[in-house]
C-alpha cells in the first residue's frame, strides 16, 4: 500500500503545486525519490511530531494541501492535540498518513502496533477515516483524501487484499465496495484484513454458507445505504478490523444499524479483545494470537450462521 | 495613533469584560496589553477593513487565555465593533475566554492549549519563504508556556530553516498558574537558551512603549535567523493590588475590586 501510496503522490504533485508533503523523519527507500523530484513540495521536520502538525497546520492555512506522513502511532497519537485544535478546529486541508496500521509493525513492538487510531479518530468532528483493505483502493484513496476539503485520515497496511477492482471501478469516499455476495452473513471490513475476509467466504461458500464482503474502506463517514441493505438482505453481520473492537469500524456499524433501526439479526466483531500482547511477531502471527485469522474468522461466522439456523428451527418446532 | 492611548483602553476594555463575565486571566491580559498595542498601533502591517488581505503580516496569540487582550486589542483598532466585547464569555458568545477566529475578523488562529502558535506560526513563515513573500508572522507566548516541549521542537525548527520573517516574544511576567517561574519550572538562563537554539534575541522592558516600537523597528535583528524579543513585564501591569501577584492570574475583579481597579486604569498612574 506504501509503494501505492506514493505512485499516486508522485503524480498528485506534479499536476499540483499546492501539494506539499511532511515527513516526521521517516520513509527510508521510500520518500527519496518524492524529495528529489520536489523539493520546494517536500519537507522533513525531523523527530518531532507535534511540530509536524502545528508546521502543516501553518502551511494549510497559507493554501497549501499537506500531506503528514509517518509510522504507526507517531502522526496520530503523538500528536493528537495539534490534529484537534490546529487541524480540525480550522478545517485545513491535512491529510494524514500513517503507515503501519495494526500489527503491520509486529516485530517492532507494541509501540509500534496502531491498534486505536480509527476510533480516536474517527471520534473527531469532520475528520474523514480511510483505511484501505487492497491496493487499488490504497492508491485510489491517496487521491481521495488528497481532493476532498478538510482533514482526513488515511491508514495505510502492510498486508491487502491484492487487486479487487472492476474495470472502470470508480473509488468513492464514503461508498463501500461489495466483493462478494451472498445471503446468509455480511462481512463488513476495513483495512488490509480484507484479504482474510475474502479467504473466509470463499472457504465458507464450499461449505455453504454463502457471505457478501463489504469493503469499508471509509470508516467515517459510513456506508449507511449499503449497511441497510446488508441488514435487510443478509443474515447477520460480522465486523472484521485489526484494531481493538472498542469504537472502530465494528462499534461504528453498531451504532449506525441501531439508531437506524435497522439491526442485523446477528451481530459480532472481530477485533482485538485482548491487553497488548507481550511478545512480538509477524502481522499474521498476531493476528491469529489475538483470534483474527484465517480459522478464526471462519469458524466465527460458521457458529452465527448455524446459530441463527439451530434458532430459527427451534423457534418453528415450538410454533408448531 | 497615541499607543498609550491605546493600551489604556485595551487594558479598560479586558477589565469591563472579565468583570461582566467572570472569567480568569485579568493580569495575563495586563502584562502583555503595551506589547499588543504596540504591535497593533505600530509595527503590524494590517488592515481592518479587509481582515484576509494576502500581503498582512500574520499574528498568532499562542497563550490564548489571553483572549479578552486581543479582542480588545482588535476591536479598538476597527477589525470589528467595540460593542461586541460586550457579549465575551456569555452564552452564544463567540468571544470565548481563549481566543478563537470563528467570526471575528483579524484572529489569524485559535489557541488556548499552549504550546501549539509557535510551530503553526513556523509553518506560516515557512509557506512565505517557499513563495517568495515579504510579511512577517509575529507570535506572543507566555512564558509559562516555555514549559511545554512542542515550543522548543519549534524553535530548533525555525532556526534550522532560517526563518527570519518570524518574531516570538515572550510575555516575560515570571508568573504562572499556581507560583513564579522560577519556583515552577527554571526558565532562566532564558535568553541563553534561545539564542543556543539559533535564534536572535532582544530583551525589553515591555511595559516602555518606546523601547519596544524601537526594538520591532530593528526586525528582523540579523538575516537568516529568526528573531526573538523577550519582554520583561509586570503580570496585572496598571493596577497596583494585582501587580505581581498570583492571586490574579485566576480571580475576576468584582465590586469595589472592579471599580477601584478602573480608576486606577482611567488615571494611567502605574
């Protein structure tokens, strides 16, 4: 998603003189060839990150669209306050970017795991969250963000779904995507997990318990009219996401379903549910520790499905 | 303009509304009230009838507790009518007790956290240089906030991209929140410590009206590095029971407080 993202960026700024991108001293291999090629569109401020976003707040103001961008925690929660009071109070034009959303970093360390950042974020007024789950959309968002006025967030993960687009696929903030469909559950996913998502449909569909997979790349603002359908038209929802399960994309889901009085008739997340794991490992070795693998997802959507099903025969044997 | 004329209703102005509504800071506003109408009735190239003007030099009032000052300030010099100060801190206000630009012309940026003008204000000089533009972007601190970190991420900055079209002064009263500068966390050796960091520094008496116009009119102090003023200044300046005292940095002046602190402002003795 990375390599996506800056692609892209090379050719916002180059039809663009008004695009600027900040480094807080990261992007090794990656950002060189963006700071040769534009250096009066290109600055790194060093290790300091509420500076960071005071300066690309202070640029914004003057006209300028600036992207931020660094790993993990350090352009969101390293400096949040700045985000809040500089960026959003003023409705600049900042996008934020992070690289290295959930366990992407595993082996780096719990410090390095982005495992909040969607629902701290998403609980700002007029922040929009993109947190694409493949690479077409990671390179479509870039662009997304980059024209839509105001803050936004973009998560970007070391793991995707590949390719997933349709010829002609127009990307849209704010418009999930449907991969797949089905009737008996809806997958609604966010980020890089999408790839597992997909794996699990297709698993489940031999078994015969057929998903549609939503990719909800934006997590704010929601796909409201897909999700009502979905409830409508599938049998329960399942929430996937590798961020704790405490207000992300699953809490998100929840509250649109029930104040839109339109709730699934199952509902669960998968997510994070456990403390900072105290040892370290791939992104995939982490996932499947915190109950989010391949299996795991699986397995969690067999049991809804088959559960509703035991019910609904229950419930008929005892009308009858 | 008569700049001490100026102050005089600054200072008149920011007590009527911390009386009316209430609020704190009274002796922050005080201490920093010469060097705002200075700035403003002097040395800012500004202009009220058209707030956004591109070619403006920019002002952020990064110790944005201070609010009743720069609304003040802002109001006597034509950005919006004088009446409105009126409403500061009541409901449906938008005169907050930390200044905020929401719908008042010549508020360049929202503060109240501290911490945060001095790295926007860095960003603002920075986008001027990149496009070749003349104006400049003062910012006032406190120095109080000296102590929060982000300050001195941005001061390393402006100096290592020599930003010589920015101005941090410093509200040098040595008083904060709960107790003195010096009892709460040691600023001094102050002066030496920005100009380590690269910055060109002037100390003033903040209160002298000359000494400052004299000291803004030598901007920027040397090419190619970024300038600082520090003001030594008196916390409560212009009413003698709220000179130097922490009481003041919280308590509203009510009742005979309030009146015998106006006539002493409308005497202009201190």
């Amino acid at each position: 998603m990375r390599t996506e993202f800056i692609r892209r960026l090379h050719k916002l700024a180059e039809a663009n003189p008004d695009l600027f991108l900040i480094t807080g001293d990261l992007g090794f291999g990656v950002l060189g060839d963006f700071a040769k090629k534009f250096p009066r569109q290109y600055l790194n401020v060093g290790v300091a990150e509420q500076n960071m976003m005071g300066v690309a707040a202070g640029l914004a103001l003057e006209g300028r669209r600036v992207f931020v961008y660094s790993i993990g925690n350090f352009p969101t929660l390293r400096c949040l306050e700045q985000i809040r009071n500089d960026v959003l109070y003023h409705r600049l034009n900042v996008k934020i970017v992070a690289i290295g959303g959930g366990f992407s970093y595993g082996q780096l360390g719990f410090s390095h795991h982005a495992t909040e950042d969607l629902s701290i974020l998403r609980s700002f007024p007029g922040m929009t969250v993109v947190s694409p789950g493949d690479l077409w959309e990671a390179a479509e968002a870039t662009e997304a963000v980059f024209s839509r006025p105001g803050p936004c967030y973009l998560r970007l993960d070391k793991s995707s779904a590949g390719h997933t687009e349709r010829p002609g696929e127009v990307f849209e903030i704010g418009k999930a995507r449907q991969l797949r469909d089905g009737r008996d559950a809806t997958l609604i996913v966010s980020g890089g997990i999408l790839e597992l998502a997909l794996k699990a449909a297709e698993t489940l569909d031999v078994e015969g318990i057929h998903c549609r997979v939503l990719s909800a790349h934006t997590v704010k603002p929601l796909d409201a009219d897909a999700l009502e359908r979905a409830s409508r038209e599938t049998g329960g929802f399942v929430t996937i996401e590798e961020h704790v399960i405490d207000g992300g994309l699953g809490g998100a889901v929840a509250e649109l379903c029930l104040e839109g009085r339109f709730p699934p008739a199952f509902f669960h997340r998968i997510g994070i549910r456990s403390d900072y794991p105290d040892v370290v490992g791939s992104q995939s070795f982490l996932r499947a520790r915190c109950g989010m693998d391949l299996k795991a997802i699986r397995n969690a959507v067999a049991a809804l499905v088959r559960g509703k099903a035991r019910e609904r025969g229950r419930a008929e044997r005892a009308a009858k | 303009m008569d700049i001490a004329a100026y102050a005089k209703k600054i200072r008149i102005h920011a007590l009527r509304m911390t009386s009316r509504g209430g609020s704190s800071h009274i002796a922050s506003v005080f201490s920093m009230t010469d060097i705002l109408a200075v700035l403003y009735g002097s040395v800012l190239r500004v202009d009220p009838k058209n707030a956004k003007w591109a070619e403006r030099d920019r002002f952020i009032l990064s110790k944005g507790h201070a609010g009743a000052g720069i609304y003040a300030t802002l109001a006597e010099r034509g950005f919006f009518p004088v009446s409105q100060l009126d409403t500061h801190y009541q409901d449906g206000s938008l005169l907050s007790g930390h200044v905020s630009h929401k719908g008042i012309p010549g508020v360049e940026f929202s503060t109240g956290s501290l911490g945060h003008g001095l790295s926007v204000a860095g960003g603002m000089a920075y986008s001027a240089k990149l496009d070749g533009k003349g104006h400049r972007v003062f910012v006032v601190l406190s120095d109080g906030e000296c102590d929060e970190g982000s300050n001195w991420e941005a001061i390393l900055f402006a100096a290592h991209h020599k930003l010589d079209n920015l101005v941090a002064i410093v509200d040098y009263n040595k008083i904060q929140s709960l107790a003195s500068v010096s009892e709460t966390l040691e600023l001094e050796p102050f002066a030496d410590k920005w100009k380590s960091f690269g910055w060109d520094v002037r100390e003033v008496a903040g209160h002298d009206l000359k000494a400052l116009n004299d000291t803004f009119e030598r901007l920027p102090f040397s090419p190619e590095r970024p300038s600082c003023v520090i003001a030594h200044t008196t916390k409560g300046k212009g009413v003698s029971f709220m000179e130097n005292s922490v009481l003041w940095h919280y308590r509203t002046a009510r009742g005979d407080e309030f009146e015998k602190a106006l006539q002493e402002l409308e005497k202009g003795a201190l």
